[in-house]
C-alpha cells in the first residue's frame, strides 16, 4: 500500500494551498476566536480520515477546549490537566503526540467510545506553550509524521493568535 497519509484526499487541497489559507486567515482582522475557528474547520473538512479536530488552549495551566470541528457538542473532557491523558502528557513532556492505538493507553481521556487514534501538535509562541492542535480518528494508525509536521507548520502561522485568546481567557 505503500507510505498513507490522511492529507486531503476528497477536497484535493495540496499542503501549501492549506498553508496559505491558513497564513491568509492569521493575518486577517477577524477575532482570534474566529480566525482560528475556521482554521480548525478547513483543516477537519480537509482530511478525511479526521473524525474530530480542535484547538486546546493552555490557560493557567491547564488545557481549556478551543474552537472545534467534528462534533456540535463541547467534548466532555474540555479542561485537561497537564501530565493526563494525551493532550497533557504533550504539555508535560514538551512533545508532539502520535498514538496509534489510544485503546492501548492506561491514561487515555475517551472523549469518544469509537476514537482509535490520536495527534497532538502543541503551539507555541515566544518558546512557550499556547496550545495545542488535538486531532481523533475513528481509524486506528490514521496519523503520519507529515501530519505531524503539517500542523507544527501550521502552529508557527496561528501561534500569535492562539496567544492572544489564551489572555483573553485567564
């Protein structure tokens, strides 16, 4: 089968395409909460494979649920303390997190009984972090290191405006 990738197989939207809609969106005069909104739906509506994606923010320290896309409903785990479940071991060990099986987890935070996988990409600004990029899949194994390194892309275009709507918050 070769090297997958979840990267916009239905709406053809390539890698830098994505980028530049994203670096259009971050330098726009819309509020942060909007911008990175439509961030979050443009990259879920992109990737197929993509059952949940959204934006964490780290408020005090702890993670706060951001805008979202792939549910109506705020998960239920929308405050994450740092070092529980993926999200805050991202935050405790200062590292990107991909999980091919969250069934294999002791700490895994079911926010949905069908999610088999998992890719957290934190953001940071000024060295420090922001948030975080938080993406399920229902698929097990459906992460790769490009979508890693697509959204620590990403990240680095939205991480001034994650900032801002992280003091908005405390």
């Amino acid at each position: 089968m070769g090297e997958r990738s979840s990267f916009s197989r239905e709406r053809n939207v390539s890698r830098t395409g994505l980028r530049e809609e994203v670096e259009a969106l971050a330098a726009s005069d819309a509020s942060d909460e909007e911008v990175l909104g439509r961030v979050v739906r443009l990259l879920h509506e992109s990737h197929p494979l993509w059952d949940w994606t959204g934006i964490y923010l780290l408020v005090d320290g702890t993670l706060v649920i951001g805008p979202f896309a792939g549910s109506e409903t705020e998960p239920e785990h929308s405050r994450i303390e740092v070092g529980e479940g993926v999200c805050g071991t991202a935050v405790a060990e200062d590292r990107n997190q991909i999980v091919e099986d969250v069934r294999e987890l002791d700490n895994y935070l079911a926010c949905s009984l069908s999610t088999r996988s998992e890719l957290v990409v934190l953001i940071r600004e000024g060295g420090e972090i922001v948030g975080q990029f938080d993406v399920d899949s229902d698929e097990r194994g459906a992460f790769t290191a490009q979508d890693a390194s697509l959204l620590d892309e990403l990240a680095k275009l939205i991480a001034p405006r994650v900032a801002s709507l992280t003091k908005a918050r405390k």
